[in-house]
C-alpha cells in the first residue's frame, strides 16, 4: 500500500470538496487525519483492522463511507457489516491487495488496476 499512498492521497486531496470533514485514517484505531502538501498526517498505529472502522462507521452513522485499503484484513462476519445498513459502504483496495475477505463480508469494493507507464 506504501507505493501506492502517495497517489491515492493525491485522488483524495482532489475530491476534497466532497469529503465530510473530519476526515478520517484507521489501522488497528480510527483517527482524524488531514491531507497536508500531498501527505496524509494522521496518529494511526500502523496495522489494519477493519474492526475499529465498522464501530465507527455504526457509532458514527454516516450515510456512505469510502474505505481505502490492501484488503489484508481480519475476517469480519457477514452479519456484522449487515447491521450497518444506514451506510452505503464502498471499498477501493488497492491493486496488489486481496479484496477476499472484503468480498466474503459482503463490502463492494473496487480494485484499483496498474497504472500507465
């Protein structure tokens, strides 16, 4: 996902105008993060649980969420994800991630495909 930051933090930064704000990161916590020249900031703790963002997600009710991603994950039960039903949730994985398990709970996902050289 390292290779990819930089560009998918560049397509964030460009569709600012429609993310509610706070924005936030998540590894293994959910923060708030800001995009800084180009840079993502945010105090995350560098592992990636998507346990913490289906919490926020239900504590937060917001009526879509966008979850950027390398789809290397813990599995997350079906039924889980369908309590959040007053959220349209979308993955992007990026395009060596595995969206296996995304896929297996019942998250649409979009993943991302190689970029023009």
């Amino acid at each position: 996902m390292n290779a990819e930051m930089p560009l998918i933090v560049a397509l964030l930064g460009h569709l600012s105008s429609w993310i509610r704000r706070p924005f936030w990161a998540f590894s293994t916590e959910v923060v708030p993060a800001v995009i800084e020249r180009g840079a993502l900031k945010a105090g995350t703790s560098g592992g990636t649980s998507l346990q913490c963002v289906l919490e926020h997600v239900a504590r937060t009710r917001p009526a879509c969420a966008v979850i950027v991603t390398d789809g290397y994950v813990e599995a997350i039960p079906k039924r889980r994800v369908a309590t959040l039903s007053h959220t349209r949730l979308h993955a992007i994985v990026t395009r060596d991630g595995n969206p296996s398990l995304l896929k297996a709970a019942g998250i649409p996902y979009s993943q991302l495909g190689r970029l023009p050289q």
